[in-house]
C-alpha cells in the first residue's frame, strides 16, 4: 500500500535552491509494511565552488507546533482565568452613625372648631300659642279677677259690716240672736242670724225667692237688692247690690250630659283641672268653681246653671256670704227644660217672704 504524499510537502522548491525532499519521521517508520524511499531526482551537481546547503534550514518538526500550540493554549487558559475569575467583594464601606431627624409632629390647626353649629332652629311656632284664649267660651261670664281680701268684719263673726248692715245684726256680736251659732255661718245655712232658730232667711223677709219658670229654678237673693232680668233668651238675671257689686244666674245647655268638671273645661281648655273647686250646695247639686272662686257651676241633666260673683272694679269683696247663702239656696223646680221660643214672654216672677 503506497502512503498518499501530504499536500504540504509539495512545497514549491525555491528558484535558488534545490527541491527540498522531505523525509518520514522515525516514528512513522515501520509502520509500514512496505516503505520505499522515493525516488528523488537527480540533484545537479554543485559546481564547483558553491557551498553546500546546511541541514538546518530544512523544515521544523511537527513536535515544535505541538509545543508552540501548547504554550499558546495555556497563555489562552491564563487569560481566560484572571478574567473569568471571580472579583473580590469590595470591603463594606465602614458604617457611618447618621442622626436621626427628629420627628416633627406639626399640629396644623386643621381640626379648629368652625362655629357652623349655632343654632339655628328658632322655635317660630310659639307665637302661634296666642290663640289659645280664643277658645274660652265667650258665653261664660267674665269675671274679672278679684282682690283675695274680703272689706271689714268688725265682730269677725263671718259676715262683713255691709252684710251685718242687710241682716240686721250687730257689727260687734258674732252671735246677735245668742242661739249659740255665729252670724255668718247662720247666714251660710239659709238661717235669720237675727232671729232664734229655727228661723230660717226664706222666712224672715230679709231676702226674697227670685222664681225662673222658663228655665225652671229658683234661688233666694237679699231684700234689699235690685233684680233685673237683662237676657229672656238665656234668662240672664243680675242682683245687685247698693256697692255696685251684683251676683247673677244663667244657664247654659249640657246636651251630652256631661259631668259638671268635664263640661267646665270643655269650655275652657286652658283650665286644669286641678284648678277646679268641686263642691256639693245645700241644695244637694254637684258643682265646680272657677279658679278665682267666684263662679258656679251647677250641673242639672241636660242644663248647666251658672252663678257669677262681679266685684265691678271695687278692691275688697263685701258680701262673700251672701253669695255662698245664694248658691245653696238654688233649686230645680222643673225637671223638664222648656226651651224658649223665641220672643216669647218672659215669666221670671220675684216673690219674697214676709
Ligand atoms: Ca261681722
Ligand atoms: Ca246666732
């Protein structure tokens, strides 16, 4: 088998010199079963002269680019490793104390308390009470309000001088008829104070029956005051005395029957009830008494009586007892009412006792 020549060892034999024959390693030698050194052209003869062609310029061994190749792998390996290799952490940069800021807590007076909370609710509904005093019955008698004292008694036997003066008794004897009971209290119980009992006023002549058929009762009232009767429709009628002061009766009707404090304030609500003087007359009618204690009101069915005490515009009350002796003496003399026609004829009567 014939080794196929390698392709660098056909170089090109310089012009100068002689073509360069090139020869197998020692190694490669006997690798071969058969080797035979080529033939190797006829070198021409060197004239003369001319100096021969050192050994040394022949081409270099392949052992010296193994090691050449070598050397560079490793500079290539150096290189890589002083790049690739890992850096060195820099020292950490010694710590340095920083002084804290302050914390500044800066209250801005966001939270300050607007005024918007002024009240604004004005209570415009109160003038609207007003009113209230139109609701009082303009029916009811008004009765100015009265000064608490009552004028003098001199005896302080219950009636006072003027009184003692229309009963006839005395100014300084509590008990003129010596029956063991005081002029005025006499006075309260339908009693001549100036008489023995059991003489009683009805029968004294010191006041007369005062008698309404229309509207159907009767009520005693002092002798010597006047009667008139100012309403035929109502039956309005007024004592009264030589003071000025007079003492009146009408009724008004109670269709629902009501009792006498319910009926009272139905007329009157700006009245409490607790205002309210219930009373029982002598005459054994349930009663009610206005706040100032100078009206009366009798409840009889379907009517209502009601009996005034005016002062007029005097200072003191004179005849207190009188008017408590009036109001027991009323009664219901006709159970029915009859109402009125109108512009009928009246039939009020005054009688008085001898
Ligand atoms: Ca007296
Ligand atoms: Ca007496």
């Amino acid at each position: 088998m014939t080794m196929p020549e390698p392709a660098q060892q056909q170089q090109p034999t310089p012009p100068s010199k002689q073509p360069e024959i090139h020869v197998m390693p020692e190694r490669f030698i006997g690798a071969a079963t058969s080797y035979r050194e080529p033939k190797r052209p006829a070198a021409p003869s060197a004239p003369a002269g001319a100096p021969a062609v050192p050994a040394a310029a022949k081409k270099p061994p392949l052992l010296l680019f193994v090691i050449v190749g070598v050397v560079i792998l490793g500079a290539f390996g150096v290189g890589g490793w002083l790049l690739l290799r890992p850096k060195p952490k820099p020292a950490p940069a010694p710590a340095v104390n920083r002084p804290i800021p302050t914390n500044r807590n800066i209250n801005r007076p966001t939270n300050a308390n607007v005024p918007t909370n002024v009240n604004a609710n004005v209570n415009a509904n109160v003038p609207a009470n007003v009113n209230a005093p139109t609701n009082v019955n303009a029916n009811l008698p008004v009765v100015p309000p009265p000064p608490l004292r009552s004028s003098t008694d001199s005896d302080v036997d219950g009636l006072t001088d003027a009184e003692e003066r229309l009963y006839g008794t005395g100014l300084t004897r509590p008990d003129s008829d010596g029956d063991g009971f005081l002029d005025g209290n006499e006075v309260f119980h339908l009693y001549n104070p100036a008489a023995l009992a059991p003489t009683t006023l009805r029968d004294s002549g010191l006041v007369r029956i005062h008698e309404d058929a229309v509207r159907g009762y009767e009520i005693l009232y002092p002798s010597a005051w006047t009667r008139r009767v100012l309403d035929e429709t109502t039956g309005t009628t007024t004592f009264t005395a030589s003071s000025g002061e007079f003492i009146q009766v009408l009724s008004e009707n109670n269709p629902a029957g009501l009792e006498i404090a319910e009926w009272y304030l139905s007329r009157s609500p700006g009245v409490s009830r607790t205002e309210l003087e219930s009373i029982a007359t002598k005459g054994g009618y349930a009663a009610v008494r206005s706040p100032d204690r100078l009206t009366t009101y009798i409840a009889s069915g379907s009517r209502v009586f009601i009996i005034p005490y005016n002062i007029g515009n005097l200072p003191e009350i004179s005849f207190r007892q009188t008017y408590e002796m009036m109001v027991n003496s009323f009664r219901v003399t006709v159970a029915a009412p009859i109402t009125p026609a109108p512009g009928s004829t009246p039939t009020s009567t005054a009688t008085s006792t001898p």
